[in-house]
C-alpha cells in the first residue's frame, strides 16, 4: 500500500471515531503497514494541521489517538450543539481527585477524607463514566474499590495516569475549570477540599 493512501486511510478512521483508536486497532485495517510507520504518518499529519494553523489536532490519550478541535473553540461548539459546557461541581471534582490520586479506595475511605457522604457524587460519577468498580475489597461486608476508567483519561486529555500533575495539590484548570484572574481555586488530595491560594503559593507548590 503507498504511504498516500495508507495516509488518508487513517486521518479517515480519525475523522469518524468518537473515541480514542489505538496502533493495533489502526494496524488490525492496514494490514500491510507496521506500526512504527503508523505512527510516524500521525506525526506528519499533525505537522500538515499545525503548519496550516488547524482548528483541530491528532491527540494522543486514553490508549490511543482522537482527532479533537482546539479547547478555544469549545463555546463555539456548545452553541452550535446548545448545550452547556461540560463542567464538573465542586463535590465531584474533590471525589474524583481523590478517587484519582489515591485509587483503588472505597466509599467509606472517601468520605473519610471529605468528611461528607459521598453516595450521590459516586452515582453521578459513574454515570458519567468517570470513574467505574475495581472489585472489592477483602474485608468485613467485601466494600468496592472505586477507580477511574478510560473515560477519565479520555475526558482530560490524558494518556495515562502518570500524567496525573506530580504534585500534592493541582489545580481545577488541570480538570478543565475556569480560573480567576488573581487567585485559583485548588484540590488537597490529604483532605479533599477546594481550598484558595494565591498565585506566590502556586509558584512555590510547584518549586
């Protein structure tokens, strides 16, 4: 197969899948191309959309690669497809960082950290897909573990957990929130509580 086609093939897959497509699964429809080459045609292809100033980009997450608009845009689309931007809430976003940074954890041992029930933010954010059943743990009554799904990762851009922001605190622009100009809102994993700080405190949390 010339490089070309092989080229258009896959921004084609890109094109219509509504979620991330991973090397194997690209190489499962172009039999006759290895992955090492696959990869280097995404590259090239990002290039072609970076060069031309593209609104939308080739983005590695979740496992796999998505053809995703640039965040600028996003209101655009949402009026487009009137519907609100898709924001999470103070309680969902402490459970889920949480849930994120210390995982696999059980119900009890979130709202031992937040210190308020959890039952319906743990529904809502399975619901989304955010976070899904680990299993359970092996103790008295057998609790589910919570972890999060591909979907997170999907959902933030990420393309695994080690991309997580190495640090005690991260911020809620790191899940997708909307800052203020002079003070940003921030996550403690010890407690999982919003808590304020100013922009000297973020400097030195990230020294």
């Amino acid at each position: 197969m010339e490089k070309e086609q092989s080229r258009k093939i896959i921004e084609a897959l890109l094109f219509v899948s509504d979620k991330p497509v991973s090397i194997d699964a690209l190489k499962d429809v172009l039999k006759e191309v290895e992955p090492t080459e696959i990869r280097s045609i995404i590259e090239e292809l990002n290039g072609e959309y970076s060069s031309s100033g593209r609104s939308f980009a080739i983005k590695e997450i979740a496992g796999g690669f998505q053809m995703l608009t640039d965040p600028v845009y996003s209101r655009w689309i949402s009026a487009l497809y009137k519907r609100p931007p898709d924001r999470l809430t103070g309680p969902s976003l402490e459970t889920l960082a949480i849930i994120a940074y210390k995982q696999p954890l059980t119900r009890s041992q979130i709202e031992l950290i937040r210190g308020v029930n959890v039952d319906g933010v743990l529904r809502t954010l399975e619901d989304r897909n955010l976070i899904r059943s680990r299993g359970k743990l092996d103790a008295p009554g057998r609790p589910i573990l919570y972890g999060t799904t591909t979907e997170f990762l999907q959902h933030f851009g990420l393309k695994s957990l080690d991309e997580l922001p190495k640090l005690r605190e991260f911020q809620e622009s790191d899940l997708d929130f909307v800052k203020e100009k002079d003070k940003h809102e921030v996550v403690n994993v010890e407690t999982g509580k919003l808590e304020n700080s100013n922009a000297d405190q973020q400097i030195a949390q990230n020294g």
